[in-house]
C-alpha cells in the first residue's frame, strides 16, 4: 500500500479525496488526511477502509515532521504561505510533493536541492494556477509543431455561479475564498501587453475597463485584468507575442456595479473604520458619501457617481439591502472590506444545492504559411452541489492525477514543477476528459 | 556669545538664516551652518561675520557629535526621518532642539528623558505644521475664554504661486518637494468629521471630492482633505467639535484637471515602467489608455475621462506638452510618478524672480450665549524670489524666533513640545506680524 498524505481539507479538498478514495483499492493507496479540524476531512471520507484522519496543527513542527515521515507522498491543500514548512520537510524526509499554489519564491529557492535528492515538487496544478498552463501549452505546442508563429495570447478564468442556481441580479455567488474576492485586484497596478505596447491598469480603472467576452453557448462575460499578464511569458515561450493578456471573468454587468465598491473605497482593508460595530448597512455607505445637509443617501450616491433609479446597477445595489438603516454587520474594529463582505455573503452565499461554474476560455493568434489564424479554448464545468463544486473539481482532479503519476513513476524530472510540459500535461488533460473537464478547441482563419 | 548650529541648508532655510545672522549683533548670537554641501549655506551667509559653515556627513556619527557638542542649541532642518539620531545626541549632550517637523514615534517617545533633563525638543513649528497650530490654538483659545463651545473646525493651507507670477494655466508650480507634490494623497483612504458623521474618501476620490473655498480679495481655491484630520483632536481639545477637517488648498479648477492623472495611474510610484527611458510623453500617456487598433491618443483619452476638447482641463493637459511624440524623459527604470514629475517640471519650476504664496485658512464654528458664531482666520504671505519664498519665510521665522526664545529662556517648559501653548505661541505669532506673516480674524453670527 502506498500512504498518500493530504495535508488541509477545505473546501477545494472534496473532489481530490473522492479521487483517491475511488482508486484506493486498484492503485493500492491509504489516505491520510490531516487537520486541525477533523469534520469535514471525516464527512468526505465517510468511512471508508483506505481513508483516515488526523489532528494535526500545521505549526507544531515535531508533529507534521513525524507525520510527513509516515506517508510516501504529500499533498498540501493549506494557503499558500503554508506549504513552505512541509517543502522543507519532504525534502529532508525525501517526499514529493504536489501543492496547486503559485511557486513562491522560497519554494522555487528549493529546486537545486529538490533536483539534487530526485524528488519532485509539483505546484500549480490546480485550476488556475494549473489547468490554465495545461490547456494552454497544449494548444501552444500544438502550433509551434505545425510551425506556426504566435502573436497573441488572452486567457481569462472564472469561478462562477452555475445558469440553473443563478438567482440574484449580479449573477454572483461566493464559489470560493469571499475574501480574495473582495480584495480582488488590490495588489497593485494591473499590467498587460497588447499590439506591441504595454498598457498599465490601476486599481480604480480595473472594474471600469473590464472587456466583454462572449463564449458561444454560455452567453456574455466580462474581464477584468489579472496584475501580471506577463508572468508566464518566458515560461509558455511568448516572448515574440505582441498580446498578452490574463483576465478573470465575470458575468456581465458585475463589473460596472462592483467599480461603485471601488470607487466609493468599500474595499479598503487597510483601516478600520470608527465605531465599526454600531453602522447599519446604510451608514456604512453614507461613510464613503460626502456631506450634505438635507440629501438622502440614494439621492447623494445618485448624483456623486451619476446612477440613476431605472439603472440596473441600481437594482443591485438594493438587492443588498445596502440602504437598509437596521441591518447591522456588528463586526468590531472592522475594515471596510470585511463590513462588505459580511453583506455580501448574506446574499451571495451558497446554498446546499447551488451550483456553481469554471469557466475557462483562451483565444490564440498565430501565423501560419503566411496567414493569421486563431484558436479558441473553452471549458465550462458545472458542479454538482455545494461540496462537489465545480470548482473543487478542477482543482482537486488534476492534484490526484498528477499525485497517481507521480507515485506510478509517470512523472520522473526532478525539479521544483509546474505542469507545461506534454509528458505531464498531456495524460492529465486526457483523464480528465473522462471527467467531463473538456476543453473546446475552435480554429479560424 | 551663543553658538547656534543649524544642520541642512535646503530651499526652507533662507529666511532661517537671514533672520538669525540679522539678529546675530543685537542677540550676540554665532551661527554655524553643517550641511554635506556648503555651497548654498555660503550662499546664505554671504560672508556675515556671525555665520560659518562646516561640512557634514549626517550619517558619520562621530562628527555629528563633536558638531552638536560645541553648539548651544540645534536647529535641523533636514528631512523628517533623519532627525531622530541628531535628537539622541542632543539628549545626551544635554543641548536644546528646534525642528519643523512632525513628532515622530521616536521622537517622542523621548520625551520624559528630555523632562528629565530640563530640555526643550520643540518640533512642528514651521508653516503646515507650526503656524497652523500656532493661529488655530490662538482663536481656540480666545474663543473659549469667551465661554464658547467649539462645533467645527477647518483648517487648510496651499503653498501655491503668487498672482504675479502665475502664469501658467494650472495657476501652479513647484515652490516645494515636487516628488511630494506628485505623491500626495497617496499615504491612505482620507479620513474626517463632518456633522458628526466619519468621512472617508480614497485616493481615487480625494481630487474628484475637492471643495471649493472663496477667500476674500484672494480668489476661489480649492481644498483636498489631508490624511489624517482627526490628528489634533485631543491636542486642540476638540474631543466634541461635529466637524474636524484638514486639507490642502489649490488655485480653483487644479484638481479636476490632475484627477485625470490620478485617475489613469501615472501618479503610481510603486513600479518602474518597461522600457522608461524610450517612452515620448505621448507614449508615456498612452501606456494608460486602451488599445484601440485606430482611434489617436486624444480620441481615447476623451473617450475614457469623457473630456471635451474645448475644455479647460483638455488645455491644462496640452499645456504640459503631454501629446508630443518627440518629447521624452528618458529616465530609465523610473516609475510613472517620477516621468510625470519630469514632465511637470518642464512647466511648474519657479524661475529666478517668480514669487510663490502661502496661504492658510481656518473656519471656526461656536456656540456662544445660545447663539451660533463662525470665525475665520486667513494668512496669505507673497515670497519675494525664488529664493526669499513665501514657503522658506513661513516655515523659517517661527523656528528662528522660537531657536531664540529659548536661548533666551522665555520658552522655558521642558519636553518634546509642539506649538500649541499660549505661552508660546502668542509672543511667536506677535513678532511674525512685523515681518509681514498676519493673520486676519473676521466673526460673525
């Protein structure tokens, strides 16, 4: 039997679990999942004989050590800044590792080391980090194998609601981390390439100057910037493509009310606000409104950012009970990020039965025998309720395929990864396939 | 004879030092000027046979000592972070301080051994900070010796160009740090009292949200909120005031116009732009416009910020020579806030004869016998060249008048003070007025 450690069970957690549980038995595998709480890791292994839990705080060094020592491979599902403590770890027990975070620079600073004893650390094989590369550098050596000559390369990401549970007017709901949703687009100016020029985007016109994106059959999107656009250029290659541009994706319409948060600074998470505790939803908004004598809150944020009644950026405003003088958040010491998370997740929270969508979707500029073509890739993935999300299922699948290959010997460079190889990508996309995680490929001249 | 050294000789000391050499014979007073360049503390001196200058290293500790150690009394006028070891060695070397700057943590968490010791660290006691609370503390004051319970405060000050000299269509230049000038705002979300209500404004509103302020004989200005304005409550005892507002004052219809510069992110200093030193200033601006594969820069900006070309703003704009293409910076490596700095100061440096202006205002609402009163008080000072400048008179005759003050011993309380006692800032406002630096108070009910 081979001892497959997952370390962290949160919510991206049910379908890696399921994975492993389901191919226990053929592939001879015992899980362990570890926590510092135990439920959720207990109701998804739902007893099962090849699964088991244990406690585990992730900063009582002896434990983990001994822990890690046990297994035959590690997976860590826990925050990114977490991980580094367990790379350390496998790497003086000798343990590979698979996480779907973005290579910090401290894990990549372990690659010598990670080469040097064999072992392989393999990060960003999520879904975005991860399937993102996987779909891409499929259609990009694609291209390059036929000869073609890449000039442009936009990709764009969303973690949606899925159409049958979309019930309210901003077509939103919180499918993961409501706080990274909140402080989205906050780590400083967004930067892409397009036609040859650099163009820089900040915060206050991320929103403002989303793009619309529509995907045949799923209807209209729209795109905000990511911060760096360029980050995988050297990486996928493109370093003679003239556009280059990662963006994530919204329902139409969501972007031009979510700017309001924006501009009015209802996103800040650098102070607290006075008296935070005591400010009904309605205060809260008039914080951020100047004075005026007699004007009523609708009426001063009407005509500070030009709404009107009949707008439907109106309409959504409402539906969060935003003017509401007696609903309070009661958060003390609270930024305001958190006061508008809190109303937000009153309306835009799960519930048991909601689905929810990945949306994925690459369009590809090339040259090939002297014309210009374009590719498109889309995969839209519809989960099944609250815990089989869709989005615990394209990060969560890839994880335990590439945990699989890499136990089967599937995957042997050594080397602190990400997955833009073939020989890594290529069976992983393949399986998932069977999963219904499908990729779309479109050509046109 | 009493040996003053005042360490830093930049634009604000002028006035410093012509008024301690013109008070050197009557005062029996050497002044010793320490700066790493002694060029324009000669300059300054101009041979008078009170003043020397020593060149200085502020960063060698060993001479900064034996420097601080043969004088009677410090005056820095360096920036504001590097005070704090030239405080240490006073405290040690038992001498008295003076600086225009605000009490930093350090600062004044050396107050009780200054107690100890008998001395006065007295800061803040230039022009913004230092003559506001000087004429804020002397209306409060008045106004509650009268009985009177203080409901509002506003308070703010410009350091501007002067009529005469304005002659550009921003009606601004330079007369202090441009790099602050370019980065203002930028320190966090603006925060203030109005009616009792917490305000908060982000930069990206701070310049959009300005207020307009007509002062008598002076023109219409425009104000942005500072930072902080809640800074002084409990200093000002202004724990119950309803209204608490700081801001910062520009010639009317400024801020409208570098809100489009807000808007679009050039004033971002927090990464360096691919390619700088290649970048026309059109280049420079397109770099935060949209792709359009046909529209020109114009059309796109006009587009974006909905400006019309017959606009002022629109002229303001063209004034800066931000569209031509044969223009560049050619600063390598170098962020948007440090090309638009450059840019700028191509048309907002002062040439020799200009003069600038300081202005300051403050707004005072009461509660006298049941009747509501309002008080304001106005400064304006016009600077004589660009050298003799209103900002250098401002911010150097306070901390001039108050260095002899204590020498004198008529500033006696020991500690890290700032200017907010009647004891002291009477005698110091008093003697400002025969040098033209007047505060004109007008009431009404």
């Amino acid at each position: 039997m081979r001892q497959i450690l997952v370390i962290g069970s949160g919510k991206s957690t049910s379908y890696l679990i399921k994975y492993l549980l389901d191919h226990a038995a053929t592939e001879s595998l015992l899980i362990t999942i570890a926590d510092i709480h135990i439920e959720n890791a207990e109701r998804l292994i739902n007893n099962h004989l090849n699964g088991n839990t244990i406690q585990l705080d992730i900063f009582n060094d002896a434990s983990r050590y001994e822990i890690i020592k046990a297994s035959d491979i590690v997976i860590s599902m826990l925050p990114a800044h977490l991980h580094i403590n367990i790379a350390k770890d496998c790497l003086k027990l000798n343990k590979n590792l698979v996480t779907a975070s973005y290579v910090s620079p401290e894990m990549q600073a372990l690659n010598e080391e990670v080469k040097a004893k064999g072992l392989i650390f393999m990060n960003e094989i999520g879904v975005d980090p991860g399937l993102d590369h996987m779909s891409a550098m499929k259609v990009l050596d694609d291209i390059r194998e036929k000869g073609g000559e890449i000039l442009s390369f936009e990709s764009s990401t969303g973690g949606l609601i899925a159409p049958e549970s979309d019930n309210n007017l901003w077509h939103y709901k919180f499918t993961w981390n409501p706080r990274n949703v909140v402080l989205a687009g906050q780590g400083g100016t967004a930067k892409y390439l397009k036609e040859g020029s650099y163009k820089y985007l900040p915060y206050n016109q991320l929103f403002k100057r989303a793009e619309t994106l529509n995907i045949e059959n799923h209807g209209r999107f729209e795109v905000y910037a990511n911060r760096d656009s360029l980050k995988y250029q050297a990486a996928y290659k493109l370093e003679n493509a003239k556009t280059l541009y990662r963006g994530t994706m919204r329902r139409a319409g969501f972007c031009q009310a979510w700017d309001v948060f924006v501009s009015l600074g209802m996103t800040d998470d650098s102070f607290t606000m006075d008296d935070s505790e005591h400010l009904s939803h309605r205060n809260f908004l008039n914080a951020f409104l100047p004075y005026h004598p007699s004007d009523s809150v609708e009426s001063k944020l009407q005509k500070l950012l030009k709404i009107e009644y009949t707008d439907l950026i109106w309409k959504k405003l409402e539906a969060l009970d935003l003017f509401n003088n007696n609903k309070y958040t009661k958060l003390e010491k609270a930024t305001p990020a958190q006061i508008l998370q809190n109303i937000l997740m009153d309306s835009w929270s799960l519930s048991e039965q909601d689905k929810d969508m990945v949306v994925m979707y690459h369009k590809f500029g090339y040259k090939l025998s002297g014309k210009k073509h374009e590719t498109t890739s889309t995969m839209v993935t519809i989960g099944t309720d609250s815990t089989y999300t869709a989005m615990a299922k394209t990060v969560g699948l890839p994880v335990a395929i590439a945990t699989i290959s890499i136990l089967n010997k599937k995957i042997t460079q050594p080397g602190v990864h990400i997955p833009i190889t073939k020989e890594i990508y290529l069976p992983i996309l393949t399986e998932l396939e069977t999963y219904g995680i499908i990729f779309n490929e479109k050509n046109r001249i």
